[in-house]
C-alpha cells in the first residue's frame, strides 16, 4: 500500500479544496483513512491528537484559536505538530494569522474548503478509504450481469473480451478489461475497476480496441462493481473434472476474501454468455437463500424417508 499525498487529495474534485498556503508541502503524504477534528483537543484538556490525520478546523476551532492570544495559543498551535500531513479550513472561513505563520514555519499545507465540517469530514474519509485500501490488479475482464459482479479470468485468447462483447450487446454492463484493479474495504467486500489509464475500453481479436462508452452508450459502462463471483474460462478437455451438479461449491482466494468460484469449459459452438448470464442468475438466488443443489437434495432424502416408511408399513 502506497500513501496519498496531498497534492492528490488537492486534486479531488469532490472535495472543493483550493491550497492558502505552503505549497511546497504538497508532497505530504497521508497514510491513514481516519480524519481528524481537534475540537477539545485545542484546550489541552483531553489526549489524543494524531500527527499522522488530516487536521480539520471548523468555525468552532477557528474562533476559538481568535480567542487566545500569548502562551495559550501557542500550546494551542502546538499541538498541531510539523508532523501533521495538512490542516483544511472549512466554510471559506479565513485562517487566523498565527495558523498562516504556523503552518509556514513547519511546512504544512494549509488547504481550505467551502464544504461544511460534517460533508467534508465524510468526503475525506469516503476517498482515502478507496485510496488506501488494500489492492490488487488481475489479469481479466469484469462484468455487471443482472447486478452481480462477475469476473472472468483464463488464458490469454480463452474468449473473455469476446464473452464480455456478447454480454453488453444483451445490455449488461463493462466495468474493466485486461487490467482489473480489485480493492477490499473494511471489513471484507471487494471491489472491482478500471485501471485509469484503459477505461470503457474492450481489446476484441480481429477488431482491435473498441471504446464500449462511445459504441454502446453510458448505460453500457460502470466504473466500479462489488465483485461476486469468479468464473475461469478454461479449454474444453474431455478427461477434465468440471462441476456437474453444483453440490460442492468451491471458492477462491482474493485479497483474504473467500469469492465463490466457477470452472467454465470453453468449446466450439458453446455460448460462454448464456453461461454466464445463467450463474448470475443462479448467484441471484443462492442470496435470497435458494439453492437448488441442496434443494435436490431435500427433495430426494424425502422420497427415500418416505420409502422407507412405506417399507415398513
């Protein structure tokens, strides 16, 4: 896991920041997904300002810094150590001239915000939450079937991007191919994106690169999905051992988490789509709590009770 720094965190639109001073700290990089409002820790009278948070100072921090003057604002500036990654002022509320000086014989960045304390808090978490978050990038393509995440591996010219192509002609939906950034957030779901330098984009043997955005509409694309299921493409083989009743459900490892796994053989004349179309399907209903393996079996450890039953009449 890398660090944010916080000409990135800068950059975020969302965010509405602009920088009032100390640019040249813009390389700060920030670590964690907790931000921090000092509020009562300005007065020293509670422990627990973490120099490695984002410091947020709302109107109640900024009047009462005004307030102070000597000895009491410096313990109270003090505490803002030159370790803190960045300070934001909210409101568009103007930084006191202690805190301007602060910060600039430190080097902190000193950013401000027009967003209330409360929206931005929750922004600031929201984004280095995804940023942050444990990752990893597979080798495949990511589809939104009928709501669920389905994310196809195999080998390189197996038929995913073709599988994928079929499947956004039905009117499901692209979210990466090729280069699929997987992320796990607290405490165990994973989600699945673009790499940002491919997005919307289908590698097709024989075509070539197709933008889905542009051919198919915005309704054809996601730019993030839950990742449910994990279905390997794999070459037809008649000697192979593949799944044919569904009783022994398997899973496969990614980032920590057990995601339900599908072998799917891949031969001349088999449509891979209507596959896939029909785990999603299936996936649907093993969450509402059906499934029909182990309805299977209910029903034939019945016949047999009621067999035996009939036996010993």
């Amino acid at each position: 896991m890398t660090g944010v720094t916080v000409a990135e965190i800068l950059e975020e639109k969302t965010l509405g920041l602009k920088c009032l001073a100390v640019e040249q700290g813009l390389d700060r990089e920030v670590w964690t997904a907790q931000v921090q409002k000092p509020g009562l820790l300005l007065t020293g009278l509670m422990e627990g300002l973490y120099n490695d948070r984002v410091q947020v100072l709302g109107v109640a921090e900024i009047a009462y810094l005004k307030s102070l003057s000597g000895a009491d604002l410096d313990s109270a500036l003090d505490l803002l150590e030159k370790d803190v990654p960045a300070i934001v002022v909210t409101r568009d509320l103007p930084a006191p001239e202690p805190i301007m000086q602060h910060v600039k014989k430190h080097g902190i960045p000193l950013l401000g915000t027009s967003q209330t304390s409360t929206v931005f808090l929750e922004a600031l978490t929201n984004f280095l939450e995804v940023r942050l978050a444990p990752s990893v990038m597979l080798h495949g393509v990511l589809v939104d079937v009928l709501g669920i995440g389905i994310f196809m591996k195999g080998k390189s010219g197996i038929g995913k991007s073709e599988c994928a192509l079929e499947l956004i002609s039905r009117g499901y939906r692209l979210v990466a191919d090729d280069a699929v950034v997987i992320k796990r957030m607290y405490p165990a779901t994973l989600f699945g994106m673009a790499s940002a330098r491919i997005p919307y984009h289908l590698e097709v043997r024989g075509v070539g690169i197709v933008n889905i955005k542009d051919l198919f509409g915005i309704t054809a694309i996601r730019e993030k999905k839950q990742l449910d299921i994990v279905i390997e493409l794999v070459a037809w083989d008649p000697k192979g051992d593949y799944e044919r009743l569904g009783f022994d459900e398997k899973t496969c490892d990614v980032l920590g988490v057990d995601v339900p796994y599908l072998k799917v053989p891949v031969s001349p004349g088999r449509s891979v789509a209507v596959l896939v179309e029909v785990a999603a399907r299936n996936q649907i209903l093993k969450i509402m709590g059906y499934g029909p393996s182990k309805e299977l079996i209910q029903g034939l450890t019945l016949m047999d009770e009621k067999k035996t039953e009939r036996k010993k009449i």
